[in-house]
C-alpha cells in the first residue's frame, strides 16, 4: 500500500516534468515532439499533451492540460482547457472553462462556460460562442464572437464586432467598436485618451461611462520609484550572492544550466510552460489529500525556488555565450556569470524591454532548471 501511494505522489511531483513529452500516443519524430488524439479516438480522465505540434481531433473525457509551439484543438473535451504556446487554435467544443495563454490565442469552437485569455493577439472569432463570462488581456484584442455573459478587456488595441449579452469594462489604450457590435447590458471604459475611443452608434443597449485616468506624478529614477530601486536592487544583490555560493559549492549544476538553455532551447521553452502551468495544479491536488499536504507545500516552494533561480539563469547562458565555461570553478565561474548577470540587469532598466528580458528568463530557466532536476532524478534512480 505505501509503495503504491509513493508511486502515485511521484506521479503528481514529477508531471510538470514530464508532461511535455510523456503522453502516451504522442509521435516523436527528429528529436521533435509531435503529439496526436486522431478523430475518432476517446481519452478518458486527465489528458497531459506537449510538444512542438499538438493536434487534438478526438474527444476527451475529463480536463485537458496542454502546452506547445503550435496547438490546434478541433475535438471535444468534456472538462476544462489549459492551455499555453506559441500559437493557440481552439475550434471544437469544451464543456467547462478555458484558460490561455500565448503568443497569438484563436477561439472559433463553442465553450459552455467562461474564458480567460492573455497573450500577444487574442482573437475571438465570429463563430466563437462563449456560454458565461469572458477575461481577455493582450497586445491586441479582436472580439468578432458572442459573448454570453460579462467581459473584462484589457490591453493595447480592443476591437469589438461581434456580441456580448451582459457587461463589457475596457481598460485599453484604444478601444473601437465596429457597426453591428452589440453590448446587451452597461459598458465602462477606462482610458487615458478620450480619442482613442470609437464607440458605433446603437452598439450599447444600457448606459456608457468615460472615465478619464489622470497620471499621477510622482518622483523616480529612471522610471522607476524610489522603492522600487531599492527593491530591485536588493534582488539583483541577492542573485550574484547566489551565484557566488553556487560557484563554489555547485559549479557542475550551475555550468548545466547554461549549457542546458543554449543548446537546448526549444526544450526549455516547452518545458518551461508546462511547469509554470501544471506545478501549481498538481500543488492543488496533493493539497486536496491530507497524506498529500505535505509534498504539496515542498512542490509550492520548489516551484517558487525554480521562479527565483530563474532570473540567474538567463545572466548564466549570456556569460556563457560571451565567455567560454570550458572547466571553470570557483571565481572564473562566477566572473563569467557575473558578467552576464551585470548585462541582463542593465538592460532590465529599459522600458517594454525589461517586460520581455523577465519573461525569458522565467521560461528558459524554469524549463532549463526542469530538464536538470529530472535528468539528475533519473541519473540517481539508476545509480
């Protein structure tokens, strides 16, 4: 009984792992996952699905966790959606909620209930059917569909041409409604810009409110407040004191993580988002045993530990990139990391760049640092 119970909570710790490539079905092709549910074919419980290419054409029974470079789901899945990748089409039919995330997000199919998406371009397509309530946030927003509850938007451009039912709050840079959009109940918008807005006339059936957002001026340094380079500077503090101990007390793991992101760096991507996305869900169902609590509070920090050394990571493959780590121990590791670090915190300081120097260091080094964790976890299970 208790190596059954161990087996199962192995389970668990190890899916955010092993999700991206350890579905059985998938096809692995040149070293590149393509991972395939054909029409026709039923899935039954909990399906995990990763890889570069991930079609789902058949039907799933049970909630669908799914992450890749480009991820087309023309089936039907009987659960919740999550999703996350590169390029993200959904036009079948999901019975619970979806939750997205990406590059560029497509929603043609019908979802009986609610929708929450953040990505680059978020489109909601005119046969798109959204059952309750839709949350989008991205660079670009187009919502040609129906909308069948509330909707709360938020990014650079907003463009509504289909229908929604109930509310719709806006909080863009620019928001535009097109002739034939419908806005069944209230609509609020919230902009900097009165003429960045262009609402059609008869586009909402209740009450439309403008609110203006006044700029606060307040003292900074290099567009940043004076509390926030404190902070920020007792961060990039504690990274090169990290660095430093790992340098001298691990320096093979340290070299791995460099090497790992570049030359492996589609894998840490891939492996990356399916950690950030499925350690918390896999966190929520150890919590939900009591034998499971345990492990579920050492996963939350393990997880939070991965986030922390993620922002390392990235100065570590640049010090690598710049200056060979043929060898190095000790204080000719930690110069080479330093000096990468010293790069990657400079350029943090520049506007919408520090946005996308974060968001890569999240990715490849939470991925770099999933790929080292489980290579060394089978490396011992072996010994």
């Amino acid at each position: 009984m208790r190596s059954f119970l161990r087996a199962r909570v192995l389970l668990v710790l190890l899916l955010p792992l092993l999700a991206f490539s350890c579905r059985e079905g998938g096809m692995h092709t040149g070293g590149r996952a393509r991972v395939v549910l054909p029409a026709g074919e039923v899935h039954q419980g909990w399906y995990f699905a990763g890889g570069d290419n991930v079609h789902i054409d058949g039907t799933i029974n049970g909630d669908a966790f799914v992450a890749g470079g480009i991820v087309e789901i023309n089936g039907t899945i009987n659960g919740e959606l999550f999703v996350a990748g590169g390029q993200v089409s959904v036009s079948g039919t999901v019975r619970d909620r979806i939750i997205a995330a990406g590059g560029a997000i497509r929603l043609a199919g019908k979802t009986e209930k609610s929708v929450f998406a953040g990505g680059g371009t978020v489109v909601l397509a005119r046969s798109a059917l959204v059952g309750e309530n839709l949350l989008g946030a991205g660079g670009n927003l187009i919502i040609d569909g129906t909308v069948g509850g509330d909707a709360r938007l938020a990014g650079g451009q907003v463009d509504l041409g289909g229908e929604v039912k109930g509310n719709l709050d806006d909080a863009s840079e620019h928001f535009r409604t097109e002739n034939g959009a419908i806005i069944g109940g209230n609509l609020s918008v919230f902009t900097k810009d009165s003429t960045n807005v262009d609402i059609a006339q008869g586009t909402t059936k209740g009450t439309y409110t403008l609110k203006i957002q006044k700029e606060e001026v307040r003292p900074h340094i290099l567009g940043l407040s004076p509390w926030r380079i404190v902070f920020k500077l007792l961060f990039m503090l504690s990274l090169f004191v990290c660095a430093l101990v790992l340098s001298f007390m691990f320096p093979k793991q340290i070299t791995s993580i460099g090497t790992t992101m570049l030359e492996r760096p589609g894998k840490s991507v891939l492996v990356g988002i399916a950690t950030l996305i499925f350690a918390p869900i896999a966190a929520v169902v150890l919590f939900i045993t009591v034998i499971g609590v345990p492990l579920g509070i050492l996963l939350i920090g393990y997880y939070f530990w991965l986030m922390y050394l993620s922002q390392l990571s990235l100065g570590v493959a640049l010090g690598f990139r710049l200056m060979s780590s043929d060898g190095k121990q000790g204080w000719a590791l930690f110069g080479t990391v330093a000096v990468g670090m010293i790069i990657v915190d400079v350029v943090t300081f520049i506007p919408f760049v520090n946005v996308i120097v974060i968001l890569a260091g999240l990715v490849l080094g939470v991925g770099a640092l999933a790929i080292i964790t489980r290579e060394q976890y089978l490396s011992l299970r072996k010994a």
